[in-house]
C-alpha cells in the first residue's frame, strides 16, 4: 500500500539534484541572515570606536577591519552573495514545488486510465477536479515548505540561538521563555483549525462534485425551468462553505496576529533587561552587543512565525494526501505477461459466465462459442447485459464466475493491453477524441493514412466534397456539433481502420437512416470471413447471421 513518503521519497529519488540544490541554498542563505546582524555589530565598533568581545565571532569569518569605507564595501559584497543565494534558494525551492506537481499530474493522469473500470465509475467528477486544483498546491507546500524549507529554518533557527546565548545568555534566555509559550498555544489553535480545516475541504470537494454535475446537465436545467431551483441548492452549500470558512479565517487571523504579539512582547522584556544591564554597575552589555541581538532576534521573528504556521502546512498536506492516495492505491488493470496472441484466428467462448452489479445479476450462467470470421447477432430487451457483455469480452469489467476464452487464451489472464490490440468495439458510450474528423477516426495521424480514411467515409457515405473539407472537417466537444447519426459513421469508421480481428459492434444502427444502414451493412459483409464480428441490435436488419445469442432481462437476486 503506497504511502505519502512512498510518493516522496521516489519524487526525492530523482529529483535530488535540485532538493539538495533547494537544501543546501536554504542553509546558507539562512546562515548569512544570522550574519547580517554582526555586520550592523561591527559597524558600531568601527565608527563610535569601540571594542566589543562579540567583535571576535565577525573578526573571524571577515578577518579585522577599521576602515568604514573597507567595511561598507565588504559589507555590500556580502549582499550581493547573499542575493544570488537567496535567487538559487528560491528558484530550487519552487522549481522543486513545480517539478513534484507535475510529477504527480501526470501519475494521477496515467493511474486514472489504468485504474478498473468498475472502481473509475465509482468516482464522482468532482473528486477528481478537486485533486488537480487545490490538493496538487497543498501537496507541493507540503514538500517544498513543509519539509525542505522546514529543515533548514530548523538550521537557521539552532544557529541563531547558538549566536544568541554568545552574545548575552541572560537575554537568550527571556527570549527562550516565549517558545514554550508559542509551541502550547499553537498545538491548542491547530488543534481547532485542523478539524475545521476537514471540513473545508470537504464541502469545497461536494460543491466541485455538484457543480460538475449540474454543468453537464446544462441542457436538462434549462429545457426543465431548474436554473432557480439548482442556483438555489448550490446557493445553501455555498452559504455553509461560507460559515467554515468565516470560522477557519478568524481562527488563522487569532493565530497570526498573536504570535506576532508574544514575540514582540518578548523583545519588550529583552529591552527593558538589556536597559538594566547597561546601566547596572558591572555593565554586562555593551552598545555594539545590544545592537547585534535585537537585530538578531528581528531576524529571528519571521522565521519563528513560519515554523509555527508549518503545522497548518501539514494539515492541508496530510488531507490532501489522504485523496490523492486512495487514488493511487485504487486496483489497476491487468498488466500481466501473456504469450503474445498478435495473430489470433477470432474464436470466441463463454463458459457459465455471470455478473452483477450489486445485488442484480444483469448476465447469469451464459455460454456460447463463435467460430472465426463468422458474423453473430447478439439480442435482448433493454437490460439484459448486452453492452456488459462486450465489456466482459474486452476485459473492463471482471467476470463474478464462469471464464471468456479467445481462441484458447483466458480473457483473465491476459495483459488488457494485449487484448484490446485485438478487439475494436463500436459504441454511443466512447466519444469521439481529436479536433477533426481525420483525427477522430485514426489511430495513427500520418499523411499515407489519409487516403484510406478517405475511402472509408466514401464508402459509409460520409462525403463533404474535397478531401481537405470532409478530413480536416471540425469537431468540438466530442461531437457536439454534429449529428448522431454521423457521429455513428465515424464511430464505425474510427473502429473499422483498426483492422482488428474482433469488432463488437453496439447497436451500430440506430440513428442512422435507411439508406446509411444499407451502406453499413455492405461494410460488414465485406468483412465477413475476415473478422469476428459480434452485433448487438435488435432491429430486423437485412444482414445473413452465422450465429444468435439471446440475453434474459436481468434477475434480481
């Protein structure tokens, strides 16, 4: 069962070059922010001529300097150093974000058309909407600010008070006190946010699945007067949306405004001692010193406040995580090695097959046996199982008993992929893919494949004058903008061009007119003897059938 550090730790595997680009750049870039303020130390030594001890720990890193002139300039080099870090820190760590979403876009793209049928329908539109919006972007923060950027801010802030308690133990420690104050009010906050957080997201999640589906059924709305009805509906999930939000947003403001505020609070008590200090008779801090920790600790402040806002970080992640990986641990398909069967002779079998949906047996105990190139009729009521059949037979759906032999090799046992090289199916349910009509009804676009695509609209009498206007003819939507019954021919047209041994043909007729049913029906015969080809019709077409099946109307269990 894959896991989220499964997920990243193979993203890590190949992508450790920029991760410790990400890393290393975060390091450094960090460790030259605790430097600066020694800078602004050393300044103060050199121009109102002081010595400070602290002056040691810059002395070694930049050796000694009297000269404000020297100073400012190394000074300025310094920040130009601390620039191209701060460039290559940032363009890793986003360049690190990027490369993981689209690492796993495209998982997710390849896992949903590999995954079963049967557990892809299960799933509702919405979800998956969900996850190449939002989730991706909580993903890519959880690797990006929840781990790399994470780790080295815990580098930064270590070295920090290392500096700190140098510099003057006493103020570290005030400031040192606030941390427990911080850590148990965070951990009491997130604890809150992160159950309203769930819900967020889920109701953000419903409300993409609904509207997703209202969408689809535009026409529906409209032709049935729905459009108050259903902006009404989706106007009380909006509104519920709205309260958790309202809720998760005074909760994140509270938690941004007063952790700032306890910080802040801190650096008022290391004033007000520093003050004590300086003025007490042993003086035990001096100008340059004082001047090196406050900006130390102002340094200290954001990343302070990041880290505890990580934990928001995780949250989001850990949820998001949570849908993406039912995803990637939904079962596959079939991707076993079979003996390759690239030349089979088209027989077919079925040994007491049957399946249910639910608790609905829709096919039950069927047998039959169909000899190469023969050409077979496949009849039944409305629900008898003839579409589910042809899914049996292609390997979309897993058999609940029985066995579908073709030729002598188990349908079960065979890689999909190698199946479908040999069987082509004929369906209203598999719409038409490309911008044109060239496009939609082959395989493989080259030039050379035109004339044959040609020839074959010619002969289903889908003609539109030149070859440029029939071939190069637009479709949008799938087919939106044309007719079913051409939508048919093409789809005869796209599964004939594959030349495949199988065609199963789904109600291949309907839509059509009396004179394209003639001209459909010389293809077929044409066919004959080289093909298998199953038809799932009930109309009494003029085709001489080698064969008949007859399905049952489903029976309830």
């Amino acid at each position: 069962m894959l896991n989220k550090f499964d997920v990243i730790r193979s993203f890590a595997v190949k992508k450790r070059g920029i991760i410790t680009g990400a890393f290393v750049t975060g390091v450094i870039s960090t460790g030259c922010s605790v430097i600066i303020p020694l800078f602004i130390g050393q300044y103060y030594n050199i121009v109102f001529h002081s010595q400070s001890s602290r002056g040691a720990i810059f002395e070694k890193l930049f050796g000694h300097i009297e000269s404000v002139t020297f100073f400012l300039i190394v000074f300025g080099l310094f920040l130009l150093f601390r620039l191209l870090l701060t460039f290559l820190e940032k363009y890793f760590i986003g360049l690190t974000g990027e490369s993981f979403s689209n690492s796993i876009r495209q998982q997710l793209f390849s896992k949903q058309l590999h995954t079963e049928l049967s557990t892809f329908e299960s799933k509702d539109t919405g979800v998956y909407l969900l996850r190449y919006s939002g989730d991706l972007k909580s993903v890519q923060d959880y690797l990006t600010k929840g781990i790399i950027q994470f780790c080295y801010d815990c580098f930064f802030m270590l070295g920090a008070f290392i500096l700190l308690y140098i510099l003057n133990a006493q103020l570290a420690f005030i400031f040192a006190l606030a941390i427990p104050v911080l850590l148990i009010t965070n951990a009491i906050l997130n604890k809150r946010l992160k159950a309203i957080t769930g819900q967020r997201r889920n109701l953000k999640s419903r409300n993409l699945a609904f509207v997703a589906t209202r969408l689809k059924s535009v026409l529906t709305i409209k032709l049935f007067n729905r459009e108050s009805i259903e902006a009404d509906k989706y106007n009380k999930r909006s509104t519920e949306l709205f309260k958790i939000g309202k809720k998760y947003q005074a909760i994140a403001a509270f938690m941004q405004a007063l952790y700032p505020f306890i910080l802040y609070t801190s650096l008022l008590a290391i004033l007000w001692v520093a003050y004590l200090q300086v003025n007490s008779d042993n003086k035990t801090i001096d100008g340059s010193t004082l001047v090196t920790f406050i900006m130390l600790v102002i340094s200290i402040i954001p990343v302070f406040k990041r880290l505890l806002r990580v934990n928001m970080i995780w949250v989001s992640g850990n949820v998001s995580f949570s849908k993406l990986l039912l995803l990637f641990n939904a079962n596959e398909e079939n991707k076993a090695k079979t003996p390759k069967i690239n030349r089979i002779k088209g027989s077919l079998k079925a040994e007491g097959i049957s399946f249910k949906y639910s608790n609905d047996f829709v096919l039950q105990n069927i047998n039959f046996t169909i000899e190469p190139g023969t050409i077979t009729s496949l009849v039944g009521p409305q629900g008898s199982g003839k579409s589910t059949l042809f899914k049996l037979i292609t390997g979309l759906y897993p058999l609940e008993k029985g066995k579908i032999f073709i030729d002598n090799y188990l349908v079960a046992a065979v890689s999909k992929h190698i199946l479908r090289k040999n069987i082509t199916i004929i369906s209203d349910n598999l719409p038409l893919l490309g911008r044109t009509y060239f496009e939609a009804i082959s395989y493989s676009r080259k030039e050379k494949n035109r004339a044959v695509a040609k020839a074959l609209l010619a002969e289903l009498g889908i003609l539109a004058g030149s070859e440029i206007d029939i071939l190069n003819k637009q479709i949008i939507d799938g087919g939106r903008n044309i007719s079913n019954g051409e939508k048919k021919l093409l789809n005869i047209a796209r599964a004939l061009l594959t030349n495949k041994k199988i065609i199963l043909m789904d109600e291949p007729f309907t839509d059509l007119s009396p004179k394209a049913i003639d001209l459909v029906c010389k293809c077929i015969e044409k066919r004959r003897g080289k093909h298998t080809i199953i038809i799932a019709d009930n109309l009494n077409i003029n085709i001489a059938y080698d064969n008949r099946i007859t399905l049952h109307e489903k029976i309830s269990n």
